[in-house]
C-alpha cells in the first residue's frame, strides 16, 4: 500500500515526468485485428484523419498524448492506410492508393532491460556554430526548460551514454524555426544528448544539421545562414529531408538513423506562471509569425516544456519494402499525426468554436428528427411550428454547450494558485502517472466521487498544471449563475438540467452534444452520483450521463473509451454548515452570486487542512462491454435501437466505478480520529486510548489490503498517531480538556456529526474488521465457522451498500486474515480446536475489549437498519406493505429510535440507505412482490432475523420492535388525526 508524502501546495502540483509504458513494439508479432472503418473528418478540422493516430500516439509515444487525444483512434492498430475520407489526406498524396493493410506499423525495437548508465552529461567540446553560441547566450536569460521525461534516454534502455553520440540520432520537430533549433540544441545538451546543429555522418540531409521539420514554410528560418543552407530549400522540404535520409538507407544499407520527435511548447508548461499579459501569447494551434514567437519566448520563454518521443528506426521502415514515395508519405503523415496527439495531450484539442458545436448538433439527424416531432406536437408541421421547435432547441444548445478558452483557463489558473495556498495545507497527487500511462488513443471519461463544489475546480486544476488537459465538466445549471457561470463555461464546464423527464428535443440535443464530445476527442468529467454526498457515503450512481456516453461510443465505435475514477478526499469541507443544516431537515439553500460573494471572506480566513485525489483503476469501456454484450460485433449501433443489453451494461460500469473509486481511498488524520472518536458516547477519549485506537486502525490497513496487484490504490496518512492528534488539534476539529489523571480529548456536538462525515468515506475500508469485532460485542465466545457463516450472509447487503470489490469467498478469506491481526493484537484469543476452532474475547472492560468495541461500533448502526427493515416486515406480515410503504416505516422507525435513545449518525434514517437493502432482499429472492405490488417472504426470513441475535443486544432488538410501526395502526392513527388547514404555499 502506497504512504503519502505530504508537500506543500504548488509544489505538490510541479510537472512529473510520465511514465513511459510499454510501447507499441511489444506486441507486432502478435497478429493485428484489422482496422475498423474510420468516420469522415469534421468540417472544424479538430479531428485526425486516420488510425494512424494509433501509430502515433502507441508506437512513438505511448505516454505523449496522455488523458486526451485530439484525434479519432483506433486501439490499438496502427493502420497507416485504411479508413481515411480524401478530404483528410495528405497534400502530398497526389491521388496514389494506400498500402495495404499488412503494411500496418512502424516497427521499433522492444527495449530488453532497464538502463543503468547515466546519460545526462553534455558531450566533449562544443562544435555548434558560432552564430549557435552566440544566440544562445543571448537566449539563456529568457527560456527555461522543463523536460519530459528528465531522462530521454529512458525511451532506448539497451543504449548506453556511448550509443547515444555514436549511432546516427535525427531530431524531427513539428514547425521550423529558428528559436525551436536553438531551444532543441539546448535541452539535447543538458540531457546529455547529441547536438541537433551538427550534421549526421556523411551528412545525408545535405544541411549540415540533425534536425528535420514538418512545418510546410516555403524556407527555413536558417536560411539566411549560407553555412546552414548550402542548396535551395523545395516548397515541400519536409517530405524533402525525409525523402533524402530514406534514399540514403537504401543506398547504405549498414545505416540506421534514429528519428526521435521532439515536441516543444513555449508558455504551456505545467509550472505555474505569471504575468496576465502573458496568457495572450502562450502556446495555441496556430503557426505564428516571428514577430509573436519573439514575444512568447519573451514573456512565456521560462515555461517552455520540451517532450521528447522514443526513438524511431528508419531502416526498420525501409525494410517495409513499400515504394520510395509512399513510404515518405507514411512517415510524414505518422508523424504530423503524433505531433497533433501531442499538442492536443498538452494544450488541449484544436477546439471549435461554441457557434460552430452548436451548428453541429442541431444539424445533426437525431437533432432533426425530435425538432420534427417537436413540431408535429405543437400544432403540426407548419412553418411557424418548425421555426419554434428550431429555436428552442438553438436555445437548448447554447444553454447546455461549454466555449472552452484557453486563455481564461490559464487566468483562472494564476487567481486558484494562491487561493489554494492560503485555504489548503498542501494537495496531493496519487497515481496520476498510471493516467498518462492508460490514457493514450483513448476518450477519457474522469469519474470522481462528489464531495465539495470545490471538486470541479481542484481536479480541472491539477490536470493542467500536471500537464493534462482539463476536461469539458458537466456541471448543474444552478451554478449557471451570472458572471461565475460564464467563466466556468469559458473553463470547460457545460450546463445541463437536473431532470430531462419529458422533454425529449432538450434529451436529443444534449445527447446529441455528448456524441459530438465524444466523437471530437474531447475529454470528459462527471459525477455519476448526481450530486454532492451530504453523509460522506458514495451515494447510488445514476446512469443517465453514462448512458450517453456508451450510446456516443456505440454510434461511432472508432476511438475506445476509458473511464478513470478519481477519489478526492478532504479534511474539512467548505459546505460542512450547509450540511449540516440539510441533515437536520432544513431545506437546500438555492446557489446565487451574493452568497458566494459574502462567503468568500470567510472561505480565505479558514484552515481546511489537506487535500489528496487519487486516481484509480480505469476501466475499458470495450472490456465491460466484451463481458455484459458478447453478442455486440462491433459495428455501430444506430440511434434509435436500444440493445437488450444497454441497461445491464450500463448498470455494472456505474457499479464498477464507484467499487473503484473506493479502492483509490485515501485515509487521513481527521477519518482515524473520527472512526476512534465517535465510537464512544460522548464522542471523547483519554489520550492514551486515542492513540492506541489510532495505531490499531493503521495497523489494520498495512496487513490486511484493501485490494491486491494494482487494483489496491488506497494511501494512508504517513503520520504517527501522536502526529495525527497535534493535527486535529491545529485544524480546530479535535478539542483538548486538560484533567489531572490525563488529558480528555474529544469533539462537540455539531463537529461530531460532521465527522461522521469523514468517518464514512473510509468506513469500507474496516468492513471486516467491524463485522468481527461486532460479533464479539454480545458474545464472548464465538466459532470460527459461526463467524465466517454469518459474515457470507450479510456480505451481500454490505456489498450493495459500501461498494465493495470481493466476492463471498473472498470477504471470507479476508475474515481469517483479519482474525490473525485481532489475535495477534490480544484482541481475541483462539481457546480451542474443536468446531474449526473457538474464538474468545477478553472477560471485562478490559483495553482489548474497549478496543474492539470502538472497530466494531462504525457497522453497528448498518446491522440496526437491516434488523428495523426485517421487523417490520415480519411484524406487519407477508403481503401487507409495498416497497415503498416499507421504505417509509422503515425511516419512521429510526427516527423515533433516534429520538428516543442513543443519537445516531445522520444516514441512520436515509430512505435510500433502506431503499438499497430492500433491494437487495428482492434479488437474493427473500422477499418479492405478489400480483399486488405487496411484498411476500418464506421461513427464510425468520431465520436471517434469529442470526440478529448474535449481533445485535437483547435489550436493543426489543426495543426495535417496540418502535417499529404497523401498517394498519399508522393508517388508523392519520384517520383519526384532525385534518389540517389548507397551506398558502
């Protein structure tokens, strides 16, 4: 299991090299599915013709264009020939066919082994030319370099430092210019590469240089150098050079140049900037003039990010064996794609307008068909009709459509930075590595838990300043507010309503403008829980966003999707008032302008402590559906069919996702106090008990996983107990009473129910831990086997409950595992052999005891719910209630117990919480529906009810059959109640 490392805010936010995968190489001698037909191009030209994408981003740069790509892919072929529409086709093609499929790659070596030499030293003697020297000290003060990955040798690990300078090594960059060769020259000298600015073995290129562009200006910027420019430069030079290295192969066929892309971008490096004036001339998609590449580098010269792509063999091309002009027509078209990918993973895609999306979607035919219906219900297909119908779906699509600019967003990030700073103590980042690993040739579809409004903007935040472009947000149209609305539009965000029950046209142009996000590359950001979690719960997942974005997928399945879950975890929360009002059954404040501008002082005056977001394990859109619809061939699915199958998928990805984002959780000081705290009466401890309780919960989480392998993505505080309380402490959630037998320390009222919060979204990670400890509360003797037993049979309503990962047999393993820890902590003892072994606790109000009663304590309000439903099921008999009718007296019924013992945690009384655990009962066919809707049971259900007896207290079970209410005397009781005067609301 991962620890933290706790940093201070922006550092935690610095660029970190990617993690360079495997690359595509590893796999060419498996045979290739064939390529799937490829969709014509957009008229915005956003996208990328061809699979070649796959090429690029896989078999150059598997880590280049990480969590967003702004082209269409296919994965993972990487076809150079098939699927493009002749509008997407390279100048310089000239009408000649393509290779054949089998002609499918670009072959590179597989690296064997891990490098060991350090490569990161400037060669002997400086033998650039003079006018190289001299601009670059000119230069020096004004460009500072961040270079990915800090060590390009990594993409070659069987070369050594010498093979670097020895074999013949050709930079390929996307533009030419004069300040991209000297940049070049200097970042292949501080990683201790060969010089670009000094010309190959025999000089192929005739150029005396290393380097190559794409660009397709008529002369180079070095061309007023005579020294440089020894021959006339052809309009298209960049097919030109590579014509005259691949010629020079054929020629020697002892020669293998190494091409290596080189991407350079002057003003977007992940490194936080400065100087608003700056933003308007940071990196874009435009090729700009001198003029204004002199002023990026000197306003935006000290961000500059360098990232350099593995190494290419040309004789490994050669050796295709296709004609001389079709193979430079390959290369050049592979590799202006890669750079597309590039640019795209780094500023973002080259993004359409708002006005232009727009016409896209309303253009679209689902678009036209509901504007048609529309009509048809309004008064029929008159004129007047279908202009209405037009203009309310032109009015839903500028309602609902983002406008993306990347100057606001590199605005917003200079204001969050030190806003992050004064609020937070620090933001750390897990995992995200993995992200630029997995992401590559795929839409990624960010899936975090809900939390904070601040959620939309810490994520979109550490995306960008990691280098990772920001998402397009769905965010709620009650945070369309004026002026904050319109800067987060400019930021990604896209409004949607909260219900789109009965309106189909704003249904189809939403979809509709998914698809189109889909289809263009863009990545995407939701919440699939609908709202933020007022308990610290996941909260069931609603599929309707998920369901557009499989069926966008299904239309055009040419780029594969990939969902990435995203824990964010905090230690206070902004709304924690809010909340706490909402818990108690006042209603939802309605967001406006003027509460958020009169709670701005009071949010940059408070300590939240820290912030962690994890990402955790993506999931392959292909994969679920592989397994829920083996029946799909992989062709596109129309609009207006709905697979059997859609539902049952869409309901096991959401599923997965929120199993997922639990399995990235993160567990810090303010979750461990509050699980120890809040298991006593008066929510206090005695210093010494709070930090045993605190080192057994650590202890619980280092030996026994979560998750095994890469699933387990859960980090834990690195802090010592006696740490974690001085933090409570300083964060103003933990109180300190001095007493002369030894301090007390403990929370207040309100701060308890808050940290039931935080107690809560860790409270899966102790499942097994509580559930033992729990059955210990009212037995001091308990079999092995009794206690695995019971455990299967409640593991399904847990599992539904908390979104856990095992299964029956694997939460059973993990049991014994547990077991092993309690026993070797003293907190069990194994007295006897017999009947698979007989566990006992200590006798008394022993420390062991007192211990295993605070594990326990965070499910035992779980194990009250499912004893109240059962109740007053069988209390009011079989065919009596209705699902929803149980639902009500199950919530009635913990409310009174609420009131009239012990306080319970605010989710105690959830209507959704029971909601779930009929649910639960329905599938696992212990009770169903009569022809009535009337819910009917067997025998089976007393007997689950009997087991309650070894979890639950005597005197507490009697009591929740007092409380818990019948049917036919709560009808009796609102007959006879005085009817109430009519309301003026």
């Amino acid at each position: 299991m991962p620890k933290q490392t706790p940093l201070p805010f922006p550092e935690a936010a610095a660029s970190a090299p990617p993690v360079v995968g495997p690359t595509a190489a590893d796999d060419l001698t498996a045979p290739r599915p064939p390529a799937e037909p490829e969709a014509p191009a957009s008229e915005a030209g956003a996208l990328v013709e061809r699979d070649d994408a796959a090429s690029a981003a896989e078999v150059i740069d598997p880590g280049a264009a990480a969590a967003h790509s702004g082209s269409r892919v296919d994965a993972p072929t990487a076809s150079a020939n098939t699927g493009a529409s002749p509008s997407d086709a390279d100048p310089d093609r000239d009408g000649v066919p393509e290779a054949d499929p089998a002609q499918a790659e670009l072959p590179i070596a597989a690296p064997p082994a891990p490098l060991t030499t350090d490569v990161r030293r400037p060669p002997s003697g400086d033998r650039r030319p003079w006018w190289a020297r001299l601009l670059a000290r000119m230069m020096a003060p004004w460009v500072a370099l961040t270079i990915e990955p800090e060590a390009p040798a990594e993409h070659a690990p069987d070369w050594n430092a010498a093979d670097w300078h020895q074999r013949p090594v050709c930079y390929v960059l996307e533009d030419y210019g004069l300040s991209n060769a000297l940049i070049l020259d200097r970042a292949c000298r501080e990683t201790g590469l060969p010089s670009p600015l000094q010309p190959l073995p025999g000089d192929p290129l005739g150029r005396k240089r290393a380097y190559v562009a794409l660009s397709r200006r008529n002369a180079t910027a070095l061309s007023s150098l005579p020294s440089l420019s020894p021959q006339p430069v052809s309009p298209k030079s960049h097919s030109g050079s590579l014509a005259r290295l691949l010629d020079a192969h054929r020629a020697d066929p002892a020669l293998d140049v190494q091409l290596v892309p080189v991407s350079i971008f002057v003003g977007r490096a992940p490194d936080r900037s400065t100087g608003w004036f700056s933003v308007l001339f940071s990196e874009n998609w435009t090729l700009v003039g001198r003029f204004r590449r002199l002023l990026g580098i000197l306003l935006n010269g000290r961000h500059t990010l360098v990232r350099f792509s593995p190494p290419v063999s040309l004789r490994a091309i050669v050796d295709e064996g296709l004609p001389p002009e079709r193979t430079v027509r390959k290369l050049s078209r592979v590799l202006r794609t890669h750079f597309r990918l590039i640019r795209a993973a780094v500023i973002g895609p080259d993004l359409s307008t708002r006005r232009l999306l727009v016409d896209r979607v309303l253009a679209s035919p689902p678009v036209k068909d509901a504007i048609a219906d529309e009509a048809r219900r309004n008064g029929g297909p008159s004129d007047k009709t279908r202009a209405d119908a037009w203009k309310k779906a032109h009015a839903a699509a500028y309602e609902i459509a983002a406008d993306y600019s990347h100057p606001v967003v590199r605005s917003l990030s200079f204001i969050l930075t030190p806003i992050w700073n004064r609020i937070y103590r620090g933001v750390l980042v897990h995992h995200l590595d993995r992200v630029k690993q997995d992401a590559p040739g795929h839409e990624v579809v960010y899936v975090p838990c809900h939390r904070s409004h601040m959620d939309y903007l810490l994520l979109s935040y550490l995306l960008y300043s990691r280098g990772i472009v920001p998402p397009h947000i769905v965010a709620g149209i009650n945070l369309n507010l004026p002026v904050i609305g319109a800067v987060l539009r400019k930021g990604g965000a896209f409004f949607i309503r909260r219900s789109i029950r009965g309106s189909a046209l704003y249904s189809a142009v939403l979809s509709e403008y998914v698809a189109q996000l889909v289809a263009g590359g863009y990545s995407i950001e939701y919440f699939i829980e609908g709202g933020r979690s007022r308990t610290g719960r996941l909260l069931q997942p609603k599929g309707g966003m998920i369901v557009m974005t499989v069926r966008a997928f299904l239309r055009q399945p040419t780029r594969p999707v990939l969902f990435q879950p995203v824990y964010i975890g905090y230690e206070k929360l902004m709304e924690g008032t809010s909340y706490l009002d909402e818990l108690t059954g006042k209603p939802k404040q309605k967001e406006s302008i003027w509460a958020l501008l009169a709670g701005i002082p009071k949010v940059l005056r408070s300590n939240y402590g820290q912030v962690v977001v994890n990402f955790g394990e993506p999931i392959r859109l292909n994969d679920m559906l592989a397994q829920h619809a083996p029946d799909w061939n992989g062709q596109p699915v129309p609009e207006d069919e709905k697979p059997a199958w859609l539902g049952t998928t869409v309901d096991a990805l959401a599923e997965q996702i929120q199993v997922n984002v639990n399995r990235a959780a993160d567990v810090n000081p303010i979750n461990l106090l509050a699980l120890a705290l809040l298991s006593t009466p008066k929510h206090a401890m005695g210093e010494s008990d709070l930090l045993a309780q605190i080192a057994l919960s650590k202890t619980l989480l280092a030996e026994v996983p979560y998750s095994e392998g890469d699933s387990d993505r859960v980090t834990v505080t690195p802090h010592t107990p006696a740490e974690i309380v001085a933090h409570g402490e300083e964060i103003n959630v933990l109180s300190r009473t001095a007493h002369p037998l030894g301090d007390v320390l403990g929370v207040s009222g309100d701060n308890a129910v808050l940290l039931s919060y935080f107690r809560n979204n860790v409270l899966h990670l102790f499942t097994a831990a509580s559930w033992i400890a729990c059955c210990f509360q009212h037995n001091r003797r308990m079999s092995l086997p009794g206690v695995l037993r019971l455990g299967r049979s409640v593991y399904p309503f847990l599992q539904a409950e908390l979104f856990l990962p095992w299964n029956e047999d694997q939460f059973a393993r993990r049991l014994e595992r547990t077991i092993a820890v309690f026993v070797r902590e003293g907190l069990l003892e194994k007295v006897s052999d017999e009947d698979g072994g007989v566990l006992a606790r200590n006798a008394g109000q022993t420390d062991e005891v007192f211990r295993l009663r605070a594990i326990g304590h965070s499910l035992q309000q779980a194990f009250e719910r499912y004893y109240i439903a059962i109740t007053v099921l069988v209390k009011n008999g079989a065919g009596t209630l209705s699902a929803g009718e149980l639902e009500s007296l199950c919530q009635l019924a913990a409310q009174r117990l609420s009131l009239l013992y012990a306080p319970a945690a605010p989710e105690f009384f959830d209507k959704t919480l029971f909601r779930g655990f009929i649910q639960k009962l329905r599938e696992l066919r212990l009770v169903w529906a009569d022809a009535n809707g009337k819910l009917t049971f067997d025998e089976r259900l007393d007997a689950w009810a009997r087991d309650a007896k070894f979890i639950l207290g005597r005197e507490l079970r009697h009591t929740i059959e007092k409380v818990s209410p019948e049917a036919a005397k709560r009808e009796a009781a609102a007959d006879a109640a005085p009817e109430a005067p009519a309301s003026d609301a």
